[in-house]
C-alpha cells in the first residue's frame, strides 16, 4: 500500500487528536489542521453550552474538513486533519473513496479520556460530553483501513505507533 498524502486522525475528544497530529506534523513536516478551527461559531458555543452537536450542526464542519483535504490532494501536498468522525456517514463525507487518504483511529479507554478531559484547561469542549460522543462512536470497519493506534503512554510514544502503522519514517519530509 503506498504512503498517504492526507492522514486523518479521528477519535473522542481527549483521545489526543491535536497532540498526536502537532507531533505529528512536526515529525514529518507536514502542515496540520485542527478539525476545531473548521467549526462554525455556532457550534463551538453549542458545544461550550455543553450541548452535542447534531447531524445538521456537523454537515458544514465535515464539509469544510472534506475541502481541505481535497485542496491538499489536488495539490499533490500532504497534510494531516484531525476530525472525530465519530459515524461512518461521517467518514464516508470526508474520506469517501479518496485515493491517498487514511483513517487513523485513536484509541483509548474511557477512564483514560476522561481524566484527560478533566485536566483540560481552555476548551470549548466539556467532559460532560464525553458520554455522549462514546456512544455516537462507531468504530471503523475493516473496509476502513483504518490504522487503530492505542492512546496509552506518551505523546511521542503514540506519534510512532502512527508512523509505524502508515509504514513512515519520521524522516519522510514529502510523498
């Protein structure tokens, strides 16, 4: 299987999605977005008011995500989205049958995330929400070629599993 040009990292919120893609994008030296930064105002407050966020709120969020990617891939850049994707529709939106695109799945355990989440500072995103995006989250299929990486240990630990999962070097600069 070649090397991606887009990596999308999806999970829960406090599953590490933007450290793992800041480390990342560092490692390989590949531009990053965040999926936060493609939020419209009214869901960031939606969400700060603890509310989740429904299919409508999220189909000008995956929207946004899904052109950014395609403007990396007509491009020929690389580039590295996090996104939680929690539904397959979700994915599907995003990643669809887009050549040079993968799906790296965040995994960790509940307890984990939410003491993670409980020691955030400065997000919009409660941990009051955790409960809900858990059980939103369908995980993905084999048909997926999803990379499932667990999210114990630390930032740069969880980083090399990615890259060993996508078959990269760190030193890998471009495709």
């Amino acid at each position: 299987m070649s090397a991606p040009l887009v990596i999308v990292l999806m999970g829960v919120a406090g599953c590490g999605k933007s450290t793992t893609g800041t480390a990342l994008a560092q490692a390989l030296g590949w531009p990053f977005r965040d999926a936060d930064s493609f939020h419209p105002p009214a869901n960031i407050e939606k969400m700060r008011r603890g509310m989740p966020l429904d299919d409508a709120d999220r189909a000008p969020w995956l929207a946004a995500i899904a052109g950014w990617i395609d403007g990396r891939l007509a491009a020929a850049e690389p580039g590295i989205v996090s996104c939680s994707a929690l539904k397959r529709a979700y994915r599907r939106r995003i990643i669809g049958e887009r050549a040079g695109v993968r799906l790296v799945y965040l995994k960790g355990a509940r307890d984990l995330i939410a003491r993670r989440l409980a020691a955030r500072t400065g997000h919009f995103m409660p941990a009051a929400l955790l409960d809900s995006q858990l059980a939103t989250l369908e995980e993905p299929l084999a048909e997926e070629r999803a990379v499932v990486v667990g999210i114990d240990g630390p930032p740069q630990e969880v980083v090399e599993r990615v890259l060993a999962g996508l078959g990269l070097a760190a030193a890998a600069r471009r495709p």
